[in-house]
C-alpha cells in the first residue's frame, strides 16, 4: 500500500487544486485516503435501456441516441440551448439552462448514453433539463463508462461540486493504486472468515458490476472498519495496562461512615459497580472504567464514593462536567451529602467566575486545600494545577472531544479515570466507542420511584394540558415547561420560551409564580432562578435544553415540552429524567404539531412507551444511526461507513476478538507492518490522542 499516496493532501491530486480542495473540505475529504473511502450512499442502475418513445415520468432510465439538431431559444433565465436527439422512435430535447458550451461537445451526428430521473412529456415533446451524458464510442476505444451505461455510483455533495466529479476522481486514483494496494488484514484473518481481496472490494464498492457484489464487498470493509477501530482501542488498553500508577489505596473508613449516613439503601446495582470501581482503583494498573446509568439510577452517590477513597487516601479528585449548570449542580449536591464530614473540601471551578474568586480557588487547587475540585472545561486551562491528582471522573462525557479528555488526564500523574454518562448506549455501539474501558451499567432505580407517565397531545389540546399544569400546581407541586427557541424567530414558526414567558405570566397561570431559564442569561440569574425553582419559590419554569442535565429537583411533578417532534429520543429521555425522581407520580408532556414526519412519530410512540433509557437508546440507534446518535465529531473517532451497528453485529464481534487477540499476542505488530501501517494511515493523528486517555 503507498502509504505516502494516501496521505496525500487533496488539493495536489490531479483535477483538484486549491480552490476545488476547499469544496472537498467540506465534505471532510482532506487526503487521498479520505476520497476513496468516500463510499457512496447508493448506487443508481443506468444498464436498462429504454426507447425515446417509451420514456416514463419520474422513473431513472437511459437512452442511446443520436445528435441531430440544435435549436435556442430565450426564457426568464436568459438563452437557453436545446439539443435534439432521436434513437428513431421520437425525438428528445435536451433543455441546457447555462450549459451551451455542450454544443461544443455533443456534435451532430454523434452517438451519446442519456440518463436522466426526470424524463417528461411535455409541449408535445419528450424532455429533460437535468442529464448525465457520456459519448457512445463505437470502435471501442475511449475508456469505461461511468456516468451511463453501468451500476452508477451516487455520493453526497456539496454546492459548486458535482457528483461527475467525485466519481471521475475517485476512479481515476483507484485505477492509478488498484495494482499496488496490500491487503493490510492478516492472511490467517482473511482466509478464516473467507474475506475478499481488499484492492478489488475498494474498487467494486464504488464501480460495482453487479448489484449483488455490493453487499459482499461491503461486507469485507464492514470488517476492516471496525477491526481497525478495534485494534487502535485494544493499542490503547494494552498501553494503559502496561502503566504502573503510583496511588496507594489503603484507607476506606471515611468511606464506610458515608455509607451509614445516607437516608437511603444502595441499590444491588450501585454496590457491585462500587465493588468493580472500588477494585480498579486498588489496582496496581490505572483504571479506565466507564459508568453507564439512566437518569436518576445515582451515578453521583457512586463517583462520590469514589471521590472520597481517593481523597482519604491523600488524592484530590476532579469532576469535570459540560455544562456550568451540571457543574454547580453537581457541586451543590456533593455539599449536601457532605453536611457534617469534615475534612473533605469541595471547589467549584468554571470559566465565568471573577479573576478574584478564580485565583482563590485555583490557590486552593494548587496547595491542596480543595480536594475535590469540580468545574467545566475551565479545568483544563493551563493555570490549573493539581496537587496529587489521583482521581478525574468526567460526566456526560460525549459532550467532550478526545483532546478534552486528554488534557484532564495529563493534569495528573497516572490518575484513576471514571467516565460517566447519563445517556444509555447499546452495547454494540459501546464495544466500538468505548472499546478500551472497562463498562458498569446500573439499570436499577432506587427504591420508591414512580416512572413518569408519558403522554403525548397535539397543539390542538393545549386546554388539556393547561388544566392537568393547574391542577398540580394548586397541589403545590410545580412543573417545567420547554421550548426549542429563546426568543422568536423570523425562519421558523415556533412558540418560544421569552414569549410564553410572558403569556404565562400575565395572562395563562397569573395566579402561580412563573421562572424563566435559558442558555443565554447571566450566569448569576441563572443560578438564582434554579436556587428559587429548588427552594419552591418558583410554581412554572419556562425553560430552554439548558436544564436537560443535571437539574434534580425532587417536588417537580410534570415536564411539558412543546414541539417535541424537534427534539431527538436522547433529548427528550434527558428531559423526562428532570421528573420522576421522588415517590410522587409524575408526567411527561410531549406536545407536537399535526403534520409529523414518520420518524417523528416513531419517535412519540417509543417515548410512550418505555422509561427504559437503553430501549430508547436501541430505537435511536435503528433510526438515526451511531453517526447522529453519539456525534461522530465529539467522539474523536472515524464514522462507521460502510458498517452497519444494527445488521453487522456479528462482523463487529468477530472483528473485535480478532483486534484484542492480535494485540495480546503481538503487541508492537512486528509480524505485521502492512498493518501497522495502514492503522497509522488511517487513524494518524487519533491514535496519540485516544492512546493518552
């Protein structure tokens, strides 16, 4: 494989330049090895012939005919050029808005292959406007087909750069390197799930010749997608296993008189994760655990747990979250827990504090008088230094790319790592995301918790809706209501929270006390608006997404969200988790327009129907794919083109006992350079990043 070849930048490939690299970028194609695995995202079958006379409106079909005329004429969209051509059954115009230069290439009497979706009879005429063409070569000798004639490959797009072009560029390399590729999959991989050679299924997934090839050598990349992925994450498990960490656990009394004064029983759930993370951390080896939980199954009482290990121990700990309103909900949580253990000082670190308070607190980080430190992306600013850090738990962390999480790790020397998230995942998708880290699940809620019960109206009910909001409110519980906007919006004709703020204040609920929350208020009122919303003095709160994480607040009874048909499954799972989290019943309120598309509708029923966070997390997974669903970008990791988590499970765990095998084995890849190789070209700059956290 020409490893050179393929990392060479687009922009330098012949066809290209500066001006066309740019339109690439936008795609995300930056280097050769971008552009071939392009793949496209359907093909088009342009073989079947049809006579001029025969031609179908709206259906994609192809035409040999010959040139015989010319005629112009002039429109609203200034001269257009028609070109004539008949096959002897009828004549076709081809209708050339801003394309007379084709009178120049498609000359009277020549021969030319026609595609077009939008054939049509009209004026008494059959015509298209928008048509693929290749000139007919009847000696033989021009080269292959490949907009006509053929299985055509269909790739996204951008403006200003056509689909003809990234086909005739891709085929154009892969006929350059399609002699010199090296299968970079071990012979002994290849031959046990009897997978094809790897240069011929790159050429076939673009230029197939068959339509039933496609699955099969889609099948072969499908492999060599996640095994590569796979064996980047079992590089980083074995480069974390061989790191001896220099934290010593050896105290736990703290620990256990926490336990003896919670209000409530752990749950079977949170001890044997407690016993799992517990056991990493006495480990000799750095602890790379993840910790997944549904929205209120007490993730925080079990990091907390944590934390207090650590810091008996002499460790500080961070707690890094996305979000100021997490990061102080977490910090006011952990001070409530904490009333009457002392010695255990807790810092909040964000980005928006005063010079002031920030260069308190960051002296209380730095001589160690903070031992647990939580904060936002605040924490890996260059003046925050940590005094032993031996503990960093990182909350919601798909909200935070790989070099984010890098950062916080080198604060420290060797630390403990526990990511945790509130956002269920399937375990197909966690095996290829999270790979190198050992998973805790707690699907047990605690004790005493009613599940919302979700209902979903139309835009049409409000009334109904209105009255249940009065009802509970009359009986002192209070409610939340979200909108998708802050304010109006000139694009887009939606209710939005600065405007029903005031409807409900004035005019809807005058008798009850109405709050307003969103993402672009001032820190401080945003603050006093949850601390009077937590103390009760706040019966409605008018809300954005801003409160879709981390707010807990045990007397909110109903969670209304309005255009719900905006939110995705993750969003509104996340939302209904601001309820429910005391022994009162609670409800869910979805309310959306009329006119739903069918994925939006699948989407409401899938809400109604279960409270289960990782059932949701399988439907969002069979609707949007692990691309949209986890954000591909945040991840720091490859999308999975052309695998498929939902139909390729099989291939993803034969790909992944092969990756992990290998690396036990071999784990510098010495009997395997083609590979060692070909995992550098394709994750480059990723592999360093994901291999120090």
């Amino acid at each position: 494989m020409l490893l050179s070849e393929l990392n060479k930048e687009i922009r330098f490939i012949k066809g290209v330049g500066e001006a066309r690299a740019r339109l690439f970028h936008k795609l995300n194609i930056y280097n050769l090895f971008d552009l071939l695995t392009f793949y496209p995202f359907r093909y088009e079958d342009r073989r079947n012939f049809t006579k001029i006379i025969n031609l179908q409106k709206g259906i994609g079909q192809t035409v040999l005919a010959e040139v015989i005329g010319y005629d112009e004429f002039y429109s609203s969209r200034g001269r257009v050029l028609k070109i004539l051509v008949s096959d002897n059954t009828a004549v076709l115009s081809l209708i050339c808005y801003n394309r007379n230069f084709l009178k120049k290439i498609l000359l009277k009497g020549m021969k030319v292959f026609l595609f077009s979706n939008k054939f049509e009879y009209k004026y008494r005429q059959f015509q298209t406007s928008e048509f693929d063409f290749e000139i007919f070569d009847e000696k033989g000798e021009s080269n292959i087909n490949l907009h006509t004639n053929r299985i055509v490959p269909v790739y996204h797009t951008t403006e200003k750069l056509s689909v003809k072009m990234i086909r005739k560029l891709i085929f154009q390399e892969l006929e350059k390197l399609r002699e010199q590729m090296d299968d970079p999959l071990p012979a002994y991989i290849r031959k046990k799930y009897k997978l094809k050679d790897f240069a011929v299924c790159h050429y076939k997934i673009h230029f197939p010749s068959d339509l039933k090839e496609i699955e099969i050598v889609r099948q072969r990349l499908a492999f060599d997608r996640f095994f590569f992925l796979e064996l980047m994450l079992a590089l980083n498990k074995h480069k974390t296993v061989l790191i001896e960490k220099k934290q010593n656990y050896i105290k736990e009394n703290t620990v256990k008189g926490f336990v003896q004064t919670l209000p409530f029983e752990l749950t079977n759930d949170q001890k044997q994760v407690i016993q799992e993370i517990f056991g990493d951390m006495k480990d000799k080896k750095m602890m790379n655990r993840l910790l997944m939980g549904d929205v209120g199954s007490g993730k925080t009482v079990v990091g907390l747990l944590a934390s207090l290990l650590a810091c008996e121990n002499g460790y500080q700990v961070c707690l890094m979250a996305p979000t100021e309103i997490l990061a102080s909900q977490h910090y006011q949580t952990i001070l409530q827990y904490l009333k009457g253990f002392s010695g255990v000082p807790v810092v909040l670190l964000t980005g928006k504090q005063k010079s002031k308070e920030k260069e308190e607190k960051l002296k209380a980080i730095s001589n160690h008088s903070g031992q647990i430190i939580i904060g936002t992306h605040a924490l890996i600013q260059e003046d925050v230094r940590f005094n032993n850090l031996g503990l960093v738990i990182i909350d919601e962390q798909h909200r935070f790319g790989v070099r984010q999480r890098a950062l916080l790790h080198l604060k420290g020397d060797t630390p403990d790592v526990l990511v945790m998230t509130a956002t269920p995942i399937p375990r197909t998708l966690a095996l290829t995301v999270y790979g190198d880290l050992e998973i805790s699940m707690i699907k047990e809620m605690p004790p005493g918790r009613k599940p919302a019960v979700t209902k979903w109206f139309s835009q049409t009910q409000m009334q109904k809706v209105y009255q249940l909001l009065e009802e509970q409110m009359r009986d002192k519980k209070q409610v939340y209501v979200v909108y998708p906007l802050v304010s109006e919006s000139d694009k887009m004709d939606l209710k939005n929270a600065e405007g029903m703020f005031q409807t409900f204040k004035e005019k809807v609920f005058n008798d009850f006390r109405v709050g307003l929350i969103h993402g672009q208020m001032k820190k401080d009122l945003k603050d006093n608006t949850m601390d009077e919303f937590r103390q009760g003095k706040i019966d409605l709160l008018v809300a954005t997404t801003v409160i879709e994480v981390g707010v807990d607040v045990a007397n909110a009874s109903v969670m209304v969200v309005e255009h719900a048909e905006r939110f995705g499954l993750a969003q509104l799972h996340q939302l209904r988790g601001r309820i429910g989290r005391s022994d009162i019943q609670s409800y869910c309120i979805l309310i959306t327009s009329q006119r739903l598309t069918n994925e939006a509708r699948m989407r409401m029923r899938a809400m109604v129907n279960f409270n289960d966070g990782f059932k949701l997390a399988e439907v969002d997974l069979e609707l949007r794919g692990p691309g949209e669903m986890m954000g591909t970008r945040q991840t720091g990791l490859p999308d999975y083109r052309p695998a498929d988590l939902i139909k390729d499970t099989k291939i993803l765990q034969a790909a992944r006992k092969e990756a992990f095998e290998l690396i036990d084995r071999d784990p510098q890849m010495q009997g395997f350079p083609v590979l060692e190789k070909a995992l550098k070209t394709e994750f480059h700059e990723r592999l360093n990043l994901v291999q120090v956290g």
